[in-house]
C-alpha cells in the first residue's frame, strides 16, 4: 500500500485545499550543483515560468526548449495559523520525471515517475501564519530503468539531449496542477467500490482506509442529492434498489460520502462521484453492465502547443467536444496516466478509458516506432543488466496509476505496456510478474491488456497469453506497403488476422493504433502517402478488414490529434497522425469516422 493518500483534493468543513498554479521561479542546473549551491533555500538566479505547462515551448533558443538534466522550481507561499491543528500536505499532480521537494529547505520527499501524483507531507516543515517556500528539483533525464524509457546523450561540453525510445516529446517541468491540503490528523487515506447488479438493483461493495480507529459511516446520494444507502464499517455494502447504471455515452453519477465519527462528532469527510457499472469479458465480447460494446475512439496524447503537456481544462472541453462529434466512446491514454480531470470529464460524458502506463519505449531503438511498425526485432530485457530495476518502476507505476484511478467509472481497462519486445522468454517472464502485482491492486478486476506491435506475431508473441483482451498497433498501408501497394496491404493484414483467428482464442481483439501521417490541406489526386485523400483510403481498407472479423471489438486510431514529438527525418514539426489538427480541426478523415460511427452502437 502506498504511504500517502492519492485521493484528489476536495473542500468542505474538514477539508481545505490551497492551489498554487500561477508563476513558479525555475532555473536550469546543468551542472548539478544546486545542492551544493544551497539551492534548496532559494534560487539564486531565476526566470518565472507558468504552472501547470511543460517549459520546453515557452522558450525561443534551441538550448532552453531542448534542455534536459536538473532544473529546479521554486514557490513562496503564506500558510494560516488556522492549519496548525491539522496535518498540512503538498501534492503535485505530477513531477516529470523525478524529483525531490523542500519545503523551508527541508527535504521532505522523492518520487521517480512522471505522470501520477507526488504528495509530500509537511507538516513539521510548515511555518504557520508566515510565509513558506517550496522548492522542488527536478530531473528529466531518460534511462532504462525508469518509465518512460531511453537515453540521454551528453555531449564533451557536459550539455544533456533526452533520446527517447519513443514517439513523443520529452515535455517536462510542473505540468499539473499543485496543491496545498490541510486534512484532518485522522484522515480518510484511501477507499475502493466495485460493484455487482441484480436484476434492477445493484450492490456497491465498498472498502475505506483511514489513517486511524474511528468509526466510519459510508453514504450514497443519488443525483438528486437523495439518499440511497448507508452504512458503518470500513467495509460494507450499499444496497441501491432500481439502480441508474452508468452507462456509455449516458452517465449517471452518484455521490458517495465516506465520514470518520469520533464521539458521534464527523471528524473526516470525503466525498467522490462514482458511477455504478460492471465490466467485464465474456468470449469475443467486451461487456458493460453485462452488454456488449464495441470500441470506438483514439489513442491520445497529453500535448498541444505552447504549454505542451500542461493540463488545461479548454483542451480537455475541446476534446471531449470533438470526441462527441466524432461519435466515438472511448480513447486510451497512450502513453502515461493523464491528469485526473480528464478521467473526471470521461465520468461525466460516458466515455470508456483504456489507461496505460508508461511502459513506453522498451525496446532499445531511438526510432523504435518505426522499427516496430515495420517488423523490426529489438530486443530489450535480456540485453540490458537493469531489468529487475525497470520491473521495479513499473511495478509501482501500475500500482500507483490503480491507487489514483481505480474508481473511475470511465476506466475500463489497464493497459501495462505499448510495444515492447515480447518473442523472448525474458519477455515473458518480466511481463507476467507485471500482470501478476497489477491484478492485486484492482479491487475491480478490470480487465488487463497491453499494446503489441507488428513483430508480436500470432506465431511467435509469448505475452498475449497474459492479457484479458488483445490489443494490436497496426501499420499495414503506412509503414508496410503503403501507397502505391497498398493493395498488398491488406493481403498481409487479412494474413495476418486470418493467423489469429486460426488461434480460436476466443477473446476480444481492439486495435489501439492504426492510422497515416498526413498534412492537413495537402490534396492529392490521385491520392499520395500524406495526403488527406490518402488517409482517407487507408482508413477504409483497415474498416474492410475490421469488419470482416466478428473477434474485432473496436478501433482507437491513431491519433485524436496531430502532436509533438523528437525532432527527425520521420517527423515534420512531430507527429501527423492525427484525425484533428493539432489545433483540434477535424482533417476529412474525421467526416469518414463520425459517419462510420454514427452506425457502429
Ligand atoms: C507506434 C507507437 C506510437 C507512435 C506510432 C507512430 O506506439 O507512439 O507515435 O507508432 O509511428 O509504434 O506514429
């Protein structure tokens, strides 16, 4: 179990939350020495730098934009006299990728991981009714024992380039929101539902953690602020008779009310919406409340310009407009958690998440997507001495990634990697110990999957056993045989499903990555790699063999939107993947998708 509390910060009466977005001071360190420095106590030379954002696209010369090693950011803040008598606790919602907080210079936590929340408590530290400073150093470096992987290439002069092993750019800094909580000294740390129908009515089986002895009373108010259920005990279950079901694209929420009760006094409350709905696999079906629902949505990324993979609530409402639009009902959150307000919005608009963590980059190749769309054989986990380190990272980024958003309706999934190596027994090996911790840290038993590439062939993968569903990124008219062979194209396609099918595994298969590079407003006639016309064609070949096979349970292109990426021959100011601009304009092939499902239910 985790030693700090990852539920989101809420207000009421015994709960009081501060947020410190705005400008932080920021500063380089290419040499390591701030700690010598004493930097911890201040920053001697700072720029002012916005929070949440990744600092990369702010800047206008090359050194800054591309700078990777240690950098620090640095917040002064006043803390009321009125907090004293409570525990005071930082949270950041993410720290890309590493780092470690000082508050009043006093070291008070690290955390390795980018994409999930770091929470430090600083009560001690905390001087109250003054002003307080916050420091945090932070490190963006790539390697291969932590998640997201790659390398880091230094230069003579000691100047640091971040070489990803994967298609994405190396956004770092404060990207999400950052906190201050005041909760009570016995708090509510952590709670779990899951839930099981019964004809009309439903039961929501509960399990809360609190920091100390006292009594816990749980409630459930439907959306009309009525009360359904109550109950005592840290574990328990709600009875809801004629239960609304939180269903896709048709949400309904309920409010569940968890109170500690100290001599008939609350002491501690925590209130979250949450959605009753079941999930499961049954077959080639993916089943919600015990229908089958096919998938249909994209594969995402946490990024548009200027501020990169900063969280901001206009692009969140813009996406899931588009998303509407487009009629899909699902995306994944390729390739890391994202902000927890996205999964917040998804409860809302019911929408399906397949979450992944950031088990990206595992095969040793800095051009690794080319190579996987192509066939290409890296392998990763025997050849590098730090594997049980990288098992460790991940390890804990599944379970903390679970912790943080096990009771969201709208996740449906977890998805434990994108394309790794997975012919070897190494492979294997590595992945079912994966498999094996994260399904102890879902009180839902969601279904588990993970996202293979072209080279985990239905012959030779020994990692698709693991998964509850199968998930395969395909290139088949892009990377392989594109344009002029695209007819080929789907010959090896069709060979390719017809290879699986021989399998008779009786599991669904989702695609989680097909899709064409192409420059919106570039027309050709006929039709050329990169054109609109082009990507149009594609996408309907792959939707001729999707639907020739009924194991097929949806499609999530790639991508939502165009997105930024390593600089190189392959990408032309990044990834031109998307069905929407970058700026989230819908390319033709967004009409193909909106009118394909409009008629997919
Ligand atoms: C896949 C990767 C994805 C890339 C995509 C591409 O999973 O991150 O962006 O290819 O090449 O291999 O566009």
């Amino acid at each position: 179990m985790l030693d700090y509390s990852e539920l989101y910060p809420i207000n009421n009466e015994y709960r009081i939350t501060q947020n410190l977005d705005g400008m932080w001071y920021m500063q380089f360190d290419q040499e390591s020495k701030g700690i010598d420095d004493g930097w911890t106590n201040g920053l001697p030379n700072p720029i002012s730098i916005p929070v949440p954002a990744s600092f990369a696209d702010f800047f206008t010369d090359h050194y800054s934009r591309d700078y990777c090693g240690d950098f620090w950011y640095e917040k002064d803040f006043f803390i009321s006299k009125d907090w004293k008598e409570k525990e005071t606790w930082i949270r950041f919602g993410s720290i890309t990728h590493r780092g470690t907080v000082y508050c009043n210079g006093i070291e008070i936590t690290s955390h390795e991981g980018g994409f999930l929340p770091v929470l430090a408590n600083i009560t001690d530290a905390t001087k109250y009714g003054e002003m307080n400073k916050i420091v945090v150093k932070i490190n963006n470096e790539l390697n291969e024992t932590s998640l997201p992987c790659g390398a880091t290439k230094v230069f003579d002069n000691g100047r640091k380039l971040a070489k990803p092993y994967f298609d994405f750019f190396n956004y770092s800094g404060l990207q999400r929101s950052v906190w201050l909580l005041s909760i009570p000294r016995e708090n509510i740390k952590d709670y779990s539902v899951d839930y099981a129908l019964n004809g009309k009515d439903a039961e929501v089986k509960y399990e809360v953690i609190t920091t100390g002895k006292n009594k816990v009373k749980v409630k459930l108010f439907d959306a009309d602020k009525k009360i359904v259920a109550e109950q005592i005990g840290v574990q328990g279950v709600l009875q809801v008779k004629d239960a609304h079901l939180w269903q896709v694209r048709n949400s309904y929420l309920y409010n569940i009310v968890i109170q500690i009760i100290e001599n008939e006094q609350i002491i501690d409350e925590y209130t979250e919406k949450i959605g009753i709905r079941t999930i499961r696999i049954d077959g080639t079906k993916i089943l919600l409340n015990e229908q089958p629902v096919y998938l249909k949505g994209f594969g995402k990324h946490e990024d548009f310009s200027i501020f990169g993979r900063g969280f901001n609530w206009s692009i969140v409402k813009r996406d899931f407009e588009c998303l509407k639009w487009s009629n899909a009902n699902c995306f994944r959150t390729s390739h890391y958690p994202y902000a927890e307000e996205w999964y917040q919005f998804a409860d809302e608009e019911g929408f399906l998440i397949i979450n992944e963590v950031a088990a990206v980059g595992m095969m040793r190749s800095t051009r690794n997507f080319v190579a996987a769309g192509e066939g290409g054989n890296y392998t990763y986990f025997f050849e590098t001495p730090t594997v049980e380190q990288l098992k460790l990272s991940h390890v804990r980024d599944v379970q903390e990634m679970i912790t943080r958003d096990k009771n969201h309706p709208s996740v449906i999934s977890w998805s434990l990697f994108n394309e790794p190596e997975t012919i070897t027994d190494h492979a294997y090996k590595y992945f079912k110990d994966i498999f094996e911790a994260a399904r102890s840290f879902d009180p839902q038993n969601r279904p588990m999957t993970g996202a293979f590439e072209k080279n985990s062939k239905p012959e030779l993968c020994k990692c698709y056993p693991l998964c509850d569903f199968i998930c395969l990124n395909r290139y088949y008219g892009w990377y392989i045989s594109g344009g002029p062979e695209i007819e080929e194209a789907e010959i090896l396609f069709r060979d390719e499903m017809n290879r699986w099918e021989k399998k008779n595994l009786n599991i669904p298969f989702v695609f989680t990555e097909f899709g064409t590079d192409t420059m919106a407003g570039m027309h050709k006639l006929p039709s050329i790699m990169w054109s609109e016309e082009y990507q149009v064609e594609y996408l309907k070949m792959n939707f001729k063999v999707f639907d020739s096979y009924d194991f097929i349970q949806g499609e999530l292109a790639w991508n939502f939107a165009d997105f930024q990426t390593t600089e190189g021959i392959m990408r032309v100011d990044g990834n031109h993947k998307g069905v929407f601009t970058r700026d989230r304009q819908p390319k033709a092939a967004a009409v193909v998708f909106k009118h394909r499902w409009e008629k997919i239910l």
